[in-house]
C-alpha cells in the first residue's frame, strides 16, 4: 500500500480509503448493502492490504455506518493506527433544525459521532 499526505492536514493516509456508505442495515435508505454480520471479512482485509483511511457519515444508513465500524473496526485495530473521517450537515430526521452547519446542530452531531464511533476524537470531519 502507498501513503501520503492527507491535503496540509498533517495525516498521513493509505492511498485508498475504505468508505461506509454501504454498510447499515440491508435496504435502509436504499443504500445498505452490507450488515454488521459481513463487516468483519471487509475490515480485516482492507487492515490486512495496508488501508489506514476510513470514512463514514452520520447520514450514511442514519448512523448505523458509523456503528458498524465503531463496533467492529475498532476491535481488530488500535485507534491511533487508523484515520476516521465522517461528514455531517445532511438531515437526519424530520426535524427542521436536523441538519445544517449551525453551532447547535454541530455541537449535538458530534456528540452522537463520537459515541456511534466508539471513539474520543475523529481525524477528519466534513462540514
């Protein structure tokens, strides 16, 4: 695997970054094709070819992307070896105010992150 620099960000990451949008419960949103079940097999072989780059949204299956490789990844890797990126600003219920880049919603996105992602810090957070 090769690495390099993530933009001026300081991180050094795996070329190839292994995203979530797919994993969540079968057919949520339409975007879930693989379940906590399978996720094992995907997270040891992207650990195993060299990936350190890992990247997930609150909105990705509403939260439950962000579970899996909470629960999951993080059992087969220490934290510090591995870049977690997640996004946020995309409505996640239909609450008006549910979305957005506003300090409220941030703040309390964040908060719900980090606890989805088993995790005290994320690398990378896309506003």
């Amino acid at each position: 695997m090769k690495y390099g620099p993530l933009g001026r960000s300081g991180l050094i990451v795996s070329r190839i970054c292994l995203g979530g949008n797919s994993w969540g419960a079968k057919g949520r949103r339409g975007w879930g094709k693989f379940d906590e079940a399978e996720a094992p097999v995907y997270f040891r072989r992207a650990l195993d070819v060299g990936i350190t780059f890992f990247d997930t949204a609150d909105t990705y299956n509403f939260g439950r992307s962000e579970e899996i490789m909470g629960a999951t990844l993080l059992k087969m890797v220490k934290r510090e070896e591995i870049v977690l990126s997640t996004k946020v600003g995309i409505r996640m219920s239909p609450v008006a105010n549910d979305q957005g880049t506003g300090r409220k919603h941030l703040m309390a996105s964040v908060d719900q992150q980090l606890k989805r992602l088993q995790t005290d810090y994320i690398d990378v957070y896309q506003v």
